[in-house]
C-alpha cells in the first residue's frame, strides 16, 4: 500500500486547508484511515479518523473545525480544515490500517503552517 499526501501549505489564522491522502496498491481491507500531525518538540497526534468507512472520531482541538471523509471509490481520505489557528502548524501525516496484514502504513507527511 502506497500513500500519497497533497494539499498542506501556509495559511494564516481564520483560514481553510484541504489535504487528501490517496492510497493505491492494495487496498482492500483499508478498514481505517486517517490523520495525525506532528508540531515540532511534540509527539505525534491523532487528527481525525474514519473507520469502516463511516465512523468518525476527532481529536477534542479539532472537533467542530475539521470533518473527515473516505471516497472508498477513489481510495482517498480528505481533511477539510476550517477556523485555522496557529496551534494546527505541523506536519500532517495520513494512515491506513490494513486489516489483513494487522499493519499501519504512513504517507510522507505534508506541511501545514499558520501564521497568527
């Protein structure tokens, strides 16, 4: 399986950024995906999940700002995000988790930056 992020970049506070994350190879099974992010001199956080395609869960700092989605057709999950604020500066790393072979696998990450 094969991750591909697009879409970070410099945005300032108040703002909107779009990132997708499209999988390709094997990709039956991908029972949950989503994103983390990672700021800098921080542990990696989950962002936002979608399990089975329709279960959503959000870290408590996104909630009402971000959403989630799957397109199970086109192997893609997007994070719209909304109201940015500065503490969402990091860089953002979609998953998936394969749910034959019991393993994650991690896009290459992609910069979000927003200035105050």
């Amino acid at each position: 399986v094969q991750l591909q992020a697009s879409g970070g970049g410099l945005v300032q506070a108040g703002g909107s950024l779009r990132l997708s994350c499209a999988a390709s190879g094997s990709t039956l099974n991908l029972f949950n995906m989503g994103w983390y992010r990672q700021a800098p001199g921080k542990q990696r956080e989950l962002v936002a999940n979608i399990i089975s395609g329709s279960s959503q869960n959000y870290a408590n700092s996104v909630k009402g700002r971000f959403t989630i989605s799957r397109d199970n057709a086109k192997n893609t999950v997007t994070l719209q995000m909304s109201s940015l604020k500065p503490e969402d500066t990091a860089v953002y790393y979609c998953y998936a988790r394969h749910g034959v072979l019991l393993r994650d696998f991690w896009g290459q990450g992609t910069q979000v930056t927003v200035s105050s």
